[in-house]
C-alpha cells in the first residue's frame, strides 16, 4: 500500500515537473515568435 502511495507521489511530482518545464518553453517560444514578427513588421 505504502510503496504503491509512493509511486504515485513521484509520478505527480514528475507530472508537475514536466508541465512546468513545458509551460516556461512554450513562454520562451511565444517570445521568439513576437520578436520575429516585429522584425517582420519593421521590415515592411
């Protein structure tokens, strides 16, 4: 029972983990984005 808790708990942890990861490259990739179509706009 315990040890089953357990291995939930890391795959919550992890979860978390990863999402987060996600969500901060997502945000950097969204701002690579708007620097480009400035540029973009610039240009024009």
């Amino acid at each position: 029972m315990f040890g089953r808790l357990r291995k939930i708990d890391i795959a919550i942890v992890f979860g978390t983990a990863i999402a987060a990861t996600q969500s901060v490259v997502q945000k950097e990739d969204v701002k690579k984005v708007n620097k480009k179509t400035l540029t973009e706009r610039r240009k024009k």
